[in-house]
C-alpha cells in the first residue's frame, strides 16, 4: 500500500467496530479506490467551496455503501477521510 493509502486506511480502521465488521483486506480495497477517486475529485480550491466539498462527502459515501461499511459509523469515516483528504491534498498539489 502506498502512504497515501494507508493514511486513508488507518482513517477507516480507527474505529475497532468497522474493522471487526469488514476485515482487514475489505478496509484496504476500500482504500484504495477511496485514494484513487478522491485524488482524481479534488482541486485545487475544494476545501474552501462547500459545494466541492459536499460532492467529494457524497463520493466517499457511495463507496463505502459498495463495500458494505457499516452504515451507523460511516459519519464519522467520512469525517475522517475528509480530513485525511485536506492533508493529502496538499502535498499532491505539491508534487
């Protein structure tokens, strides 16, 4: 896994529940495509147009729904991988 995916991994592992509930290999495939869309998603202003930022929340949702991520902590994983997203993207504007 590249860093960036194991920054967006560890964003949805945080919470022991969905690790137990979807298992390991689960969380890294769902890493993965998450790093993968929402790299191609962000620009360069996204974090300060809500709009930007609500289509990117409403992405990561659909893509845990795909892999069946537990829908009572999908809230806070978004949040997480959001968050995740607002670091990463710094550097990728960067390199």
């Amino acid at each position: 896994m590249s860093d960036d995916e194991v920054a967006f991994y560890d964003a949805l592992a945080a919470n022991e529940s969905a690790v137990i509930a979807m298992g390991d290999d689960k969380l890294r495939v769902i890493a993965a495509e998450l790093i993968t869309q929402v790299r191609k998603s962000v620009t360069i202003d996204w974090t300060l147009r809500e709009g930007a930022r609500a289509k990117i929340r409403v992405m990561v949702k659909r893509i845990l729904n795909k892999y069946g991520y537990p829908p009572d902590l999908q809230d806070e994983a978004v949040k997480t991988v959001l968050a995740q997203a607002e670091l990463l993207s710094a550097c990728w504007a960067e390199g």
